[in-house]
C-alpha cells in the first residue's frame, strides 16, 4: 500500500522536522521528526503500513490517501510555473504608499520623528524629521499617471495630517479617483472634522490610527497603536476592522510569546500566499513608497534604504538594474535568509523587515524569531 | 476527461481547476453527480472512502473557479496597444533573406507547405531594416513606462540568415550606436554551413543567442537536410558546431525535427555528446495548413516509429533516474513534450473573462517578424496572409483587432472542450490563406492526443515522482540563460 498527500496538500522541510500545508482549508500541521520521516518517505512512492495510525489521522484530515498501486499526485498551484522562467514580463505592483505630506501639530508618543519601532506603522500616519524639498502637487499627479502605466492595483495616500494642506489632499485624491478604484487615505482619527470624512468616504477608504480601543468604530478601518507588552489585552475579540500595530521602543526584552517573535507570527496558508512566499517577501513584494520629500523606499518604515529621488528620474527606471531596484527588496523571499531557509514554516510566517533593520541594521538578518528550526523548538515563555 | 498511466491508474483531468488525480469508482459518481446507494459504497470502496472523497470533493469545490460565459466583447485597437506596450513586443525577428543555401526536404518555404510562401532570391536591404528596427525601438521606449523589465531583443532568421551576413552586422553596429546605453538580446536560427570562424567571431562578440538546426547523426541528418545537388550538409554542419562548443560559447543550442523514419535512439546517443550543442527544441514537421510532408509516409512507417518510441520510453523508465541528464533526446521528448500539458496549465486562473478566452494563442504584436518587403507579421511561423503592419506605417492595430476577433469566431468548440486549458494551439494551426479553420474540425483527435500526453506524464511521475519537476526547472531555467525568448 502506498500513501500520498493530496494535490492541495504541499509537504515542506525543516532542518530537523517537516510541516504539511493544506492550501485550500488553511491549516498548517507541524510533524515530528518521526511523522516527518514517514512522510518523506512515503511522498517518494515508498510503500507504507496501511495501520499506520498517523496516516490513517491525515487521511481523516482529508489530508492524504492511501493507493494500491504507485500514484503521481499533481499538485495544486496557481497559474504556470513556466511562467517565472520568461524574462521580460512586467512586474506586479499591487499597492503604492504615497506620502503627500509631512506636517502635523499632534505629539503622539508612536510617531516616527521619535525614531519609534511599530510592526505596522506602514499603515499608520508619522512624519518624519528630514531634510528635502516637497514634491509639488504637479509631480504627484504624474506619479499617479506612472503607477497606472504600470497598473498598479491599489493607492495608500498618507503623510503626516493631511488636513494641513487640505486643498492639495483634495486635489490629489480627485486626480487619483480618475484612474484608481483602490484608494485608501490614511491619518490619525483626530486629524479628520465630520466633514472630512464625509468627503473622504466617497472618495477612498479610510484607515484611522488611535492607541485607544474606546475610539474603534464601525464605519472605518482603524489601526490601533499599542505597546506590544500589552498587546496581549487586545487579543481575542477584535473587530474585523482593527489592525494592531505593535510598538517596541528598543525591542528588549521581548517575551517569548511576543507577536512580534513567537509561534504567533505564522498564519493560516492558502494558495495565493503560498506561491507568492516561495519566491518574494510576504510583505515588501508588489509594494512602492515615495516619501514627501521624493524618495522611492521599499516600505514607509525603511526610511535608510532609498533607491534614490523621483525629483529627476521617472518612476519606472526603479524597476531596472539588479542592485538597485526595487526587486531587490521584493526578492528577499525567507528561502533568502540563512534562518527561515531551513525552516518548515518559511512559506506561511509573516516578516518585517523594518523591524528586522531597525533592530541590527541589517537587510538580512532574522532575529525576531523564537524557532530554532536546527532543534525544531520554540523558546517557551517562562512559567 | 480520464486517461490511464502504463501501470492500469485512472486518473481524471478537472478542466475547470486545471489538475488531475487519481480517479475512483466513488469520486467518479460523486462528480457524475450521480446518487449513491449503500449498496455501491460497500462494493466500491468503504466508508472511509466515501468519507474521504466526498470531502475532497467538497475541498475543490471551494477553489473551483465559478462557470462564467466567455465574454461577448469585440477587441478594439486600442486594448491590442494597450496589450502590446505592456507584454508585447519581446522580440522583433528580421527575415533577412527568402533565399536559402540548401533544401531540406520538410523547409516550410518548400513545395510541401502550399500556403506559405516559396523560397527567393529576395534579401531585405538596410534602409528596410532601419526603418523596422527604428519602429520597433520608439515602440520599446514608448513602452517602459508599462513594462520596465522588457530587454530589447532582435532575431535574424531567413531563407538562412547567414547568407545576408553584412546586413545582420549592420544592424547590430547601428543599434549599439544609435541606443548604447541599452543592452540588446541577438539571436540567430542558422543550418549551421555558413557558420564560418569569422561570422562565429562577430556572433560570439555581440553574445549572439545561436540556434543551428541538427536533426542527429549523418544519416539522420542528412536524410533531409541537403544541399541543392542532394548531397548532405551533416559534415559542415557538425563541423562548425564543434569548433563553437569547443570555444566554450555557452549560448548556443540545437534545434532537431524529427519525423516517422527517425531512429530516436541513435538521436538520444547523438545528442548526449559532449561536442555537440544541448537540444533546446524538438518538434516534427509542422502540420499546419496545406502540408503534404506527411504523404510520403506509409502506416508501417508510422507504426515503426510508435513502436520504437514505445521501446524508448521504456527505456526512458529504467534509466531517467539514474544515468540521464535532464538535457538528453529522451528527457526532452518524453518528459518535457508531455509535460507541457502538465506545466503550461494556468491552474485555477479563469481566462473566460480574457480578451483571449481559448486556446493558448499570443497577441500579436508580442513578437513581431519583419520580411524582406518590410511587411510585419505576428512570427515567423505563421503563413504570410495575416500582415500586422509595415515599415511604412508600424503595427496596424485595428488589423490585428480584426484577426484577434476573426479568430476567436472561429473557435466554436472551445466552450464545451473537456481539456480547453491545456491547449497550446495557436493561429498556425488555424490558418489558411487569410482565414481560419473552425476549431470544431482540427480539434477532433486532440483529447486523444492529449490522453496520450497524460498518460506518459503520470507513468513518469508513478515512476520517478520528482523527475518531472526537476527536469521542467533544469531545462527552463537553462533555455532562460541561453535564449531568452525562445521558449515562448
């Protein structure tokens, strides 16, 4: 009798153990090393005990099933694998974060000008303290005209209050309502009168920032800034609208069970993510940032690593070049990075790599983990 | 659709997904939709299994891309150039002469192809060639705007190519003036005789991707590919081709067609030679419109050829694993043809919604193929009565809306065809002189051809279960460095 995981069901290797993934329910089963053996082995065609009682489980998982004869099990995959060997295709831009401004009377303890570290502060408003000239509103619209060239999916206009130059806001959001279904306006709750929002609610959506949970409404998506050491009172019933930003002021001493570090970080899988992990950053990939002051960023939070100044140059000549090209970020797919590569969850784990950055000031590091993939443990919080 | 592999599995093809797996009594009801009675679950299988495929089947059903009607939309010329700036143009391929130095005795520009053109004494001269690739060029800067990732590349193809020599070294030399700050692709399709150590010198300099026709051995080889007094090209040929290979140029590859009276064997030993160039593309005379290639085979040739092809993927069986680069005749013919079903397959991308809903047809416009008269065409092998544009004027948009529209009429089945994505038909197959054949009458032996395809896929998989995997990325991933643009 031979025994094979199902077309939907992908079997990943770890350094000391595997973890099967079921793509279309979402679950991820973490197997020891001895399920991983029989797993291997029997993913191989080798025959396997038909009483098995482990095999037997993940055929009433619906996970894998037993054959008289050898099979080929074609697995499930989005789109064509030949596909990423064609050179030439043009790139996949899924969202763009323009930063139209950079001023703000408001001194809340998160902002970026504090040089804070937030796990989602990319989706939060910050300004920041830096030298540069602003963009002038012309060339933010033809910016929106590039990134629809390059039919980019979806518009993130933030940057600071956006209410300081209220009239400029206005203009850019008409202009990019013209070519852009997608439209997101993103600052602080407080920065917005009843007016504006109800301006702003015909014209994108809006994703207001608090560090109150009384402010969470329903009309709106909030992201709600939070010391990550108390980050553990929000867990549980949140309302589909709210996004946890995390804030760690030097990151030390992060408890093991720490979203930010811990068995948390890995989500539910599905067959999108997953062929997207194989190859690209789960976060940075199919992304672009230009701040107010023109540079072209990787992330809003990855303020030092510019790919240079849109001033003089236009938007699609970042895609070109190997080094210094915004592939280069989108490439830092986990089997990139010496840890996660010998990790059986690299295709289902989230990353920040502005975190990551801030914490050692380096691209490639990866110590906000607390797998050891080489034992197959995870550091257990103390009793 | 249901095929069986060698060893007697039944498997069942799900069109709608884009997969398939192994096939069983209960799951075939289930998906026939056709009610259970407790009696056939005890004979077919146990409760287990009823257990498991019914919630298998439920699992599917959760991905499956919902039913959707192809859409009725007339393309415009504005969506084709809208479509060409972003994933056109890859490639724009100079015919630089009809004329051609031998005969081979399948050439398309031959009397056995009656609906394409016949060989000439015509040659494109410079200003012709200026005038495409100066149009080519302002469309490809027009275009980084949308697609920034699109290298410039330019094929020389003929008649053969190398006999108009001084206008490919033309070409080159204005280009690098006129656009240095840009890195070009070349490439040239060559039968090799002229391949002088002169002419490999300025084709190595310029990181020319060189494709030369091999059809194997001297006796393979010759059987066909000849000069106009009969004699065989197999000695120059191979000649030129070592003196390359023993360069260590690296971008250079062969090209063998095959037919009924092939001995695939002696092809397998023959391209498993060190001195001789990696195959990149295997494929039979193309039976496209107007053909008569074929007549000259008998059914026992044909049966002979089944015959020994059936001997060899035994063959292919005990050895793949073990003493067989993924680079051979065998892995090539066996794993990669058949596979293509397998790995051309958008799995779970619905395209009913797609200005292209069927088949696996390109816009045109993605390559452009130029000829002497400095007509355009969608490639160089489709016939010549489907112009795309001219030097004078550029691509004609509105034309090419027209054959795309005239084109999907024409494919009548595709609604109801049981394996439309893993279709790999384009207008070649389709065309005759400036219309095309209904789908409904060149489909009819596709499932079964298809069939075939799948079968020998899942025998290899039963067999070896990562070797198809391995063999599509190692020879992908090499046809990517050594021609880019030849795959597609």
């Amino acid at each position: 009798m031979y025994f094979r995981l199902n077309p939907e069901c992908y079997y990943i290797k770890g350094d000391q153990q595997g973890a099967i993934y079921d793509l279309i329910e979402g679950d991820v089963y973490a197997l020891s090393p001895e399920e991983s053996r029989k797993i291997d082995a029997s993913e191989d065609n080798c025959a396997v005990d038909p009483a098995d009682p482990f095999l037997r489980e993940l055929k009433q998982r619906v996970v894998g099933n037993f054959y008289e004869k050898k099979v080929f099990i074609e697995k499930l995959r989005l789109g064509s694998p030949i596909v990423e060997y064609q050179e030439g295709l043009p790139p996949v831009l899924m969202r763009a974060v323009l930063e139209i401004g950079n001023h703000c009377d408001r001194s809340c303890w998160y902002c970026g000008s504090h040089g804070i570290s937030r796990s989602r502060g990319c989706f939060g408003c910050n300004i920041w303290d830096e030298k540069g000239t602003p963009v002038d509103i012309n060339r933010w619209k033809e910016l929106i005209d590039e990134l629809h060239s390059l039919q980019c999916q979806a518009l993130f206009i933030k940057g600071g209050d956006l209410t300081k130059e209220w009239e400029k806001t206005q203009e850019i959001l008409e202009y990019a309502n013209k070519q852009f279904t997608s439209v997101f306006v993103i600052g602080h709750m407080n920065h917005f009168s009843k007016e504006a929002c109800d301006y702003l609610e015909n014209k994108a959506n809006l994703i207001l920032q608090t560090d109150s949970i009384s402010d969470i409404g329903t009309r709106h998506h909030y992201l709600l800034t939070t010391d990550y050491q108390k980050s553990h009172e929000l867990s549980g019933n949140l309302p589909t609208n709210v996004i946890v930003d995390m804030v760690s002021r030097n990151f030390d001493p992060l408890q093991p069970d720490s979203p930010l570090n811990s068995k948390k970080k890995i989500l539910k899988t599905n067959l999108g993510q997953f062929t997207h992990n194989n190859k690209l950053h789960p976060c940075l990939a199919n992304s672009i940032t230009i701040t107010w002051n023109g540079e072209v960023l990787p992330c809003p939070m990855m303020r030092k690593q510019s790919l240079g100044n849109i001033g003089d140059r236009k938007l699609w000549t970042f895609f070109r070049g190997a080094e210094d090209s915004i592939q280069k970020f989108w490439n830092i797919s986990l089997n990139s990075l010496n840890k996660c590569s010998k990790c059986e969850f690299r295709y289902t784990c989230t990353d920040c790599r502005a975190l990551e950055v801030a914490k050692t000031g380096d691209l490639y590091s990866k110590v906000l983990c607390n797998y050891d993939p080489s034992k197959g443990t995870w550091q257990q919080p103390a009793a | 659709m249901e095929f069986e592999s060698q060893s007697g599995t039944t498997y069942y093809y799900d069109n709608e997904i884009g997969i398939a797996f192994p096939s069983h009594p209960l799951l075939k009801k289930m998906i026939a939709a056709t009610p259970l009675h407790k009696e056939e679950i005890s004979v077919a299988g146990d409760d287990e299994d009823f257990l498991f495929y019914s919630r298998f089947l439920e699992k599917l059903n959760k991905i499956r891309p919902k039913r959707n009607t192809p859409r009725k939309h007339t393309i415009t010329a504005d969506e084709v150039k809208s479509m060409v700036l972003r994933e056109g143009m890859i490639q724009m391929t100079l015919g630089v002469t009809e004329d051609c130095n031998l005969r081979c005795r399948y050439c398309i520009f031959s009397d056995v192809y009656t609906l394409s053109r016949n060989r000439s004494r015509n040659v494109m001269d410079f200003p012709t060639a200026k005038k495409a690739l100066d149009y080519y060029m302002s469309l490809f800067l027009e275009g980084r705007e949308y697609n920034p990732l699109r290298r410039p590349s330019i094929g020389f193809y003929g008649g053969e190519p190398l006999l108009n020599f001084d206008l490919i070294k033309k070409c080159v030399q204005y280009l690098k003036t006129a656009y240095p700050e840009l890195d070009f692709h070349f490439s040239v399709t060559t039968n090799g005789t002229l391949l002088t150590k002169e002419k490999e010198e300025f084709l190595k300099e310029h990181g020319f991707y060189i494709s030369i026709s091999i059809d194997g051995p001297k006796e393979e080889h010759d059987r066909n590919r000849v000069y106009p007094n009969g004699k065989g090209t197999f000695s120059d040929v191979i000649k030129n081709a070592n003196r390359l290979i023993a360069s260590g140029y690296d971008r250079c590859n062969a090209i063998c067609v095959f037919d009924w009276k092939s001995n695939i064997f002696d092809l397998e030993a023959f391209f498993s030679r060190p001195d001789v160039p990696k195959l990149s593309i295997i494929s039979s005379p193309a039976k496209q419109g107007g053909c008569t290639y074929f007549s000259q085979f008998s059914e026992e040739d044909f049966k002979a050829f089944k015959n020994t092809e059936s001997r060899a993927f035994q063959y292919y069986l005990e050895h793949a694993a073990h003493d067989m680069d993924s680079h051979s005749f065998f892995s090539k013919f066996f794993s990669l043809f058949a596979s293509r079903s397998l790995y051309s397959v958008p799995v779970l991308v619905p395209r009913e919604q797609t200005a292209l809903p069927y088949s696996g047809t390109c816009v045109p416009g993605r390559k452009i193929f130029v000829d002497c008269q400095g007509n355009f065409h969608p490639c160089e092998r489709i016939n010549q009565f489907f112009p795309t544009g001219n030097v004078q004027f550029g691509l004609d948009f509105q034309r090419i809306a027209g054959i795309m529209n005239e084109y999907l009429e024409h494919l009548d089945s595709c609604n109801s065809c049981s394996i439309s994505k893993t279709c790999g038909f384009c207008y070649t197959q389709f065309a005759q002189k400036g219309c095309f054949d209904y789908a409904s009458d060149i489909c009819k032996d596709v499932e079964d051809f298809k069939k075939i395809d799948y079968s020998r896929t899942f025998t290899i998989g039963e067999n070896h279960p990562h070797l198809l995997d391995v063999t599509v990325k190692d020879y992908y991933s090499w046809l990517s460095k050594i021609s880019p643009t030849l795959g597609d």
